[in-house]
C-alpha cells in the first residue's frame, strides 16, 4: 500500500514527520535508487527506500518508549558525526530504531524520553500539545522574590513572549552564593529556563529535568534507563 515517505519513515522510528520531511528535503532519501521528493508516495513492501543509500529498517515495527536519565555531556541527536558522546551511545542495546522525543541541551540532566513511535513524538513535540516540564535548577546568586514574579509573567525569548510558568524557590546557599529553584514550565523553546534566568543575569550553574507529565525519574539512575508501559503512554497522550 502506498503512503506518503514522511509517514512511512515515521512509522519505521525515523523521527516526527517535520523530521522526516527534513530527511527528504536535505536528499538523504531514495526510493529505487532516485532521490525522493517531498510528497512522494511509495510502499516499503515492493519499493526500495534507502537513507543516506542504506536500507531502511523495517522488520522491528513494534513500537517502542524509553524513559532516560540523561547525564550531563550528551548531545540529544540520533547522529551527529561532530559529537563525542550521544543520548544513543546509553541506549544501545536496545534492538529498536529509538531517536530522542525532544531535546535537552548538552549539559541539561535528567528525564528524557526516546522512542521509535514518529507518530507519538509529533504528538508530544506539537506545538499545540501542553505538558508540565518540571527542573530542578541550581543557579548562582541570590534569586529574590522580585525576580520570581518577573520570571513567573514571562519573558522576550526568540521575539516572543513566553507562557507564563511557576517557580518554587528552594533555598539559598550564602556560602557558595547559589539559589536552588523548581521550575515548572509547558513550553518547549532551546535552553528556555538557562535564557530565563540570565535575563536577569543569574546564570543557571547546574540543570535536570525530573518531571515530564506524570512521568518521573524515581527509580531511573543517572546513565540507566527504563521502558514505559503502556498505560503511561496512553497517560502522556491524553495530558491537556
């Protein structure tokens, strides 16, 4: 049956179809040896698709969810012949297509999600779609209630205004000058909550995610991972 490539290439744990249709845009994609076009139809039973000229996986199609705890100094890409170390390099032995739902940055800790469901990832990662990302950030200097409400209302970021979001101050160490706050945003924009507080010039020194929905790292230590069940898939689907 013949569908378009961008879903074909979801359905095999290629990415989102945004990311997908990435793929065929940037010429990595043939089907028969010609190199694809963006809505282009093919069928993975009697055509010959091929990424960067290597077959695509097709025979492990049951889908797949990871929940990782990211240790700071791995990059959230499936590949990148530039990086040293990959949230891939952690889950090697799982026999799955997985690429990461998401991102968090090179030295962000904590929950990550990975799967080779494109479908679930587009869900997760729209736009349209809302779910609480709770951080725990250690951040240098003295975060004063001032700077909590200005947080709170949001900030100019890429030029526009953030959602407004929920910070739970957590103390203040005097000896090393470090505040430690809970962070509770919906949003999904790159280093979101460090770009927060350096707008009002208090850097963020250390940051883990530990909340993602009704998702948490309990159980999960740094470096390991787990896999989701079901009912927590479902659960992560119907947030609002």
């Amino acid at each position: 049956m013949e569908e378009r490539l961008q879903k074909i290439l979801a359905n095999y744990g290629y990415g989102a179809r945004r990311k997908c249709e990435e793929l065929i845009i940037e010429g990595k994609i043939k089907v028969n040896g010609v190199v694809a076009l963006i809505g282009q139809k093919a069928d993975p039973e009697r055509d010959e698709i091929t990424i960067n000229d290597e077959p695509i996986k097709t025979s492990n199609t049951r889908n797949v969810y990871v929940l990782l705890n990211k240790p700071a100094g791995y990059l959230c890409t499936k590949e990148d012949p530039y990086a040293e170390k990959t949230v891939m390099d952690l889950v090697k032995d799982v026999k799955y297509n997985l690429h990461p739902v998401g991102r968090l940055d090179k030295n962000t800790k904590g929950l990550l999600l990975l799967t080779n469901d494109g479908e679930f990832t587009n869900i997760i990662t729209h736009p349209s779609f809302v779910i609480n990302k709770k951080y725990v950030a250690l951040i240098q200097g003295k975060v004063s209630k001032n700077d909590i409400e200005t947080l709170q209302k949001g900030i100019i970021l890429y030029g526009k205004k953030t959602s407004p979001c929920q910070i739970n101050f957590r103390g203040y160490n005097k000896t090393k000058d470090m505040s430690t706050c809970e962070v509770i945003i919906h949003e999904g924009k790159k280093r979101q909550v460090r770009k927060m507080f350096a707008s009002i010039e208090k850097p963020v020194k250390s940051l883990t995610r530990t909340e993602l929905g009704p998702l948490t790292l309990k159980g999960v230590k740094e470096g390991t991972y787990r896999y989701l069940s079901m009912e927590e898939v479902n659960a992560l689907k119907k947030v609002k």
